[in-house]
C-alpha cells in the first residue's frame, strides 16, 4: 500500500496497512539536524523572515521556490512521511527592504499597503511587527478591505503551471495537501483592530470574509487542477483556554464561508481537514459536524482537547490528525516518554481507522531530533494494522 | 446626576463614546475622582474580567471594553494625578527575550490598568537586562514576563536569576504566564506566580502584593 492509498483508507474509516503519519511543518534546524544540510524547510522564523527577505531582495524567488520544494520533498521523503502539505512559499509581489536588523519592510506597490516583518534568531521565531493597517486603525482596515474587493485574481496560468510542474515529484509518492481557508488574520500585526471591529464593525469584517474567501475559492480550482489530494486550513482559531471569539461571531463570519470552501473541496472530490491550535470545546460540534469538514487537525493536549473523548464523539464521522504534544512532551520529554504518548495515542484512536499520527502543531525549532525520530519509530512499531490491543 | 452604574455598563459594553461622556459628567457633578475610578471605571472592568475569565465574553469584547476604559483614563488620570491617588501597584510587563507576540501580554496590560494597577510596557522582546532595569524604578513591585513559545521560555529563568543578582527579589514580585507555561515551570524556575488567563493574572498580582 502506497502513501496515497494509505491516507484515503484511513480517511474512509476503514483500516490501511499502518496509520498513516503527516507533519504540517518540519522547522529548519530539525530538518537540517536530520538531512546533515541546511534544509530551506519550515515556517521557522531564519527561512520565512530571514532568507525569504534576503532572497527577495535580491529577485531571487522562483530560485528560492525552487529550492524549497526541492528541499521538502527530500526531506518527507527520507521520513517515509505520508501526507506531503504544500510548504510555506514566498509567494507575494511585494518589495522588500531592510528597516532594521533581523527587520523587513514588505510594500504592496499597488495596494501601498506595508508589513514589517521581524526575526529572532535564537527562538527562530518571525512575527509581522507593525503595518499600515495597524497605524491606521479601522480607515487602514477599510482601506485593505476594498482593495481586496477590486484587486485581480491571484491566480495566474504560470503559477498553475509551475505549481503542477513542482508537484510533479512528489505526485505518486505522496497524499498532497492543498491550503485553503477561511482567513482570520491570526498572524497580523493588526489582528486585535481585526477583533475590534468584529464587534463594532461586523459589516466591514463581512466584507473581508467574502472577498478572501472568494480568493480562496479560485485557489482551491488552481491547487486542485495541480492535482493536490485534499486540503488543509492553518489557520488558527483558539487559544489554550478556548476560541479567540465567541461561537456567535463563528456563527456570522467564520461558519458561512468554512462550508463554501467545504463545498468547493467535496465538488472537486477532494477531503479539506481543518487545523487549528487551542481549545475549540465551545464551537467543536458546529465545526467539527455542521461545516462539512473531513479532518480535525493538531488537537492540543495541553489546551484540553482529550482526542480519546474526540474519537468516542466524532470518531466514526472525521478523521482525527495529530495531539502528539509538541508543547512540552515533544520538547522537554524524553523519547521514552514519547514513545509511550505514540503508542497510547495509537491504541485510543487507530482502531477503525480514521487517524492520522502528528505532533499536535508542527515540529518546530526547539524540539530535540531525537523526538522527533522517537516519534517516527514508534508511529512505526505501534501503528501496524491489525492492531494487537485493539 | 452622573450614574456610575451606568458609566460601568457603558464599558461593559465597549461604549467608547459613552464612557467618555459620561466620566466627564461625572466629574462635572462633583464626584469624586477616586470614586468615578473606583465605581466606575474600576467596577465595569472587573466585571469585564470575571466574564473573560468565565468564557462569557470573548477577545473582541474585552479589547472593546478596554479602549472605552482608556477613554475614561484619560479624563481623569490628570485630575488622579492632582488628588495624589496612587496605583494599587506598578508591574513592568514584557514579553519574554525573542518572543514577538504580544496579544497575551497586552490583554493583561488592559485587566492591570483596568484594576487601577499603573503598568510600565516593555514591549516585546525584551531582554533580562531591560527587566532588571524596569525593577530598579521607583514604585515597581511586579514583573510580569510572558513567553508564548517553548523555545523563548528560558529567558524567563535568565530573568530571575539576573534579578536575584540585582538583589531585586525582595523589592518586586514575579509573574508569569503564556500558552506553553505552566505553574510547575514557575516553580521550577523561581518566578512567584503563575496565572493561565488575562483576568486571573489580576488575581494572582493582588495576592502576590498582600491585597
């Protein structure tokens, strides 16, 4: 049983070979550690800020494009990884100068919109530090909202053809995931103006909704023609207590436009998994079962999300990926203590199918390769079909 | 009559225009300014915080709560300053050395004035040394550090321990939160309280100060 087929069996509720095993990102230090090269993985802080800056700068970027896929692809493939997500790519028209040390400032020379971008090298961690929009207030907002509305479609026939062109690889190894959904700002510097105005300004947050969302749509056609197996959503909606807002505002602006992309995915043929970091208990029934979604995505242990309880309540309707606890077991555990949280993991969700193992976001800087490989083994050892305790 | 029942209302609600109006009439009508601080505004945001704290209300509706309080602030803070009232405590509040993230830190920044603390904002990325000189100024009894990554939490010891050289332990409190932290690691690494939440971090800086 190849990667692909073994993803769609476990998908259908039914078991494959083994459970299948799916990163939704693998940071460069990691990554570098393991292939014994600097790897242009991740969306770790030195690559995304950093290099994708420099780069840039310099007009470098379909090189740079290049290289990353190159350098995923490698990597998934060494770690017999499953699902293969489509990588953070320096996909934009902006221009890039320095501001600052370890600061770029991104200008949109048609919007005039501007972001600076800021890195930490010893945490690898990029933020976007300030913007237009955040200077403004609610007319920066308004602003950005109606160029959304007005500027042409992202998607151009050469990006469609160098998107199948650099899938190809990777096209009957891997289970592909497009990324498609519904964009709340959670990675702006103006995300709390965002917030704000869902309570003052709803009908100016519906319109940046339709108009992303209508985005996303074309993207979905274009990501599915490159011949992606399904999608996922990275967005992050919660918090490790809950939801950043409440299950009335997911109602009004998020719910809405979610099913529209469902329904865009399910039309192509395609599944669409949903991650998000946090505590969704108080919306989890209306997202997981009332918005079409086929998978649920990271599943924290540490912010409550108890994935035993998860499978009992939806185990039998969506596939369940994830809740190997990058927080602190990934981190600060040994890799005795992780293959115990793999194997546990495995026998509460893998019986049936319906489960694909994850760290519970991503690996990131500051987990220990030996983790991460322990990870990996065990996922191997425990996770072979039929299942000895099941 | 100004209704300083309704002046806390009208930040519950986020009512930034209102609560503007009506901190001025209040202060027209003579009352006093302690009063209008405490019944007021002090009173709606502690309502604000214990909603938060109970998942009633959510981020937005606590961001909107805060810039209406703001606007309340601002007409009194120089008549605060006038009648000699003091904060009940003064934190110096920064994100962690390499953490850019500052949504946490800036919602307790808001539930801290929004209890009458006066806090000092370092910003983001802030170094053990900038913590160490914030301590050192005059009528700092709290730090509050926050790191929302696992790969930035050490800088919280390197903290401490740069404040335990300083001799500054004696002098201010710490506290610490954000998403990957736990009240184990605040043990583990010195700091004197942990709080999971904005509206609990409140809680925790009036306990630690004997409040």
């Amino acid at each position: 049983m190849n990667s692909k087929e073994r993803v769609r069996v476990a998908v259908a509720h039914r078991e494959p070979d083994r459970v299948p095993v799916f990163e939704l990102s693998i940071n460069s230090p990691v990554a570098s550690d393991i292939m014994g090269r600097q790897m242009y993985v991740g969306f770790g802080g030195w690559l995304v800020a950093k290099v994708f800056s420099e780069w840039m700068a310099e007009g470098r970027v379909l090189e740079l494009a290049l290289k990353i896929f190159s350098d995923w692809i490698d990597l998934y493939s060494h770690l017999e990884l499953d699902i293969l997500p489509m990588p953070t790519l320096p996909l934009t028209n902006e221009t890039v100068e320095p501001v600052a040390e370890n600061q770029w400032k991104y200008t949109d020379p048609d919007s005039g919109l501007w972001r600076v971008i800021g890195y930490n090298p010893e945490s690898d961690y990029h933020s976007e530090i300030d913007s237009r929009i955040k200077q403004e207030g609610v007319p920066g907002l308004r602003h950005h909202v109606e160029w959304l509305e007005k500027r042409p479609g992202l998607v151009s026939a050469d990006l469609m053809a160098g998107l199948k062109a650099v899938l190809d690889p990777a096209r009957e190894r891997f289970f592909i995931l497009g990324e498609a959904d519904v964009l709340f700002p959670s990675e702006a510097s103006w995300q709390p103006l965002f917030l704000e105005c869902m309570a003052l300004e709803p009908e100016l947050i519906d319109r940046y909704f339709e108009a992303t969302t209508n985005e996303v749509l074309t993207l979905i056609d274009a990501e599915a023609e490159a011949g992606v197996d399904g999608f996922v959503g990275g967005v992050d909606f919660a918090y490790h207590s809950t939801t950043l807002f409440s299950p009335a505002m997911f109602r009004r602006f998020i719910f809405p436009h979610m099913r529209r992309i469902t329904e865009r995915c399910h039309s192509r043929g395609l599944p669409f998994f949903k991650h998000t970091d946090g505590n969704i208990e108080n919306i989890e029934n209306e997202l997981l079962l009332g918005c079409g979604i086929d998978g649920y995505h990271a599943i924290e242990p540490t912010a409550g999300m108890d994935i035993a309880r998860l499978k009992r309540q939806y185990g039998d309707k969506i596939t369940l990926l994830g809740n190997i606890d990058c927080g602190d077991l990934l981190t600060n555990g040994s890799p005795e203590d992780v293959t115990k949280a793999v194997g546990q993991c495995i026998r509460d969700c893998a019986p049936g199918g319906g489960y694909v193992l994850s760290s519970s976001n991503s690996i990131h800087s500051g987990i220990p390769t030996q983790n991460f490989l322990a990870m990996l083994k065990a996922a191997r050892e425990y996770g072979t079909y039929p299942m000895r305790n099941s | 009559m100004a209704d300083l029942k309704e002046l806390a209302a009208a930040l519950m609600r986020g009512d930034a225009p209102a609560v503007d109006k009506m901190t001025k009439e209040a202060v027209n009508a003579g009352i006093g300014v302690k009063q209008i601080l405490d019944d007021g505004l002090i009173a709606g945001m502690q309502v604000v915080g214990e909603r938060f704290k109970n998942n009633e209300i959510y981020v937005p509706e606590v961001l909107i709560a805060a810039r209406a309080m703001y606007t309340g602030m601002k007409v009194l803070e120089p008549l605060l300053v006038k009648a000699g009232v003091k904060p009940v405590g003064t934190i110096a509040m920064g994100t962690a050395r390499g953490d850019l993230h500052d949504i946490g830190k800036n919602l307790v920044s808001m539930m801290m004035r929004g209890n009458g603390f006066k806090v000092i904002d370092l910003g983001i990325d802030v170094s053990p040394q900038k913590f160490v000189e914030a301590a050192k100024e005059e009528g700092v009894n709290l730090i509050g550090m926050s790191a929302l990554l696992t790969t930035t939490m050490p800088s919280m010891k390197a903290t401490i321990d740069e404040l335990q050289k300083a001799g500054l332990l004696k002098k201010v409190k710490v506290l610490i939160g954000g998403a990957p932290v736990t009240q184990r690691y605040a043990a583990e690494i010195g700091a004197d309280g942990y709080a999971p939440d904005a509206a609990s971090a409140v809680d925790k800086a009036k306990a630690l100060l004997g409040m």
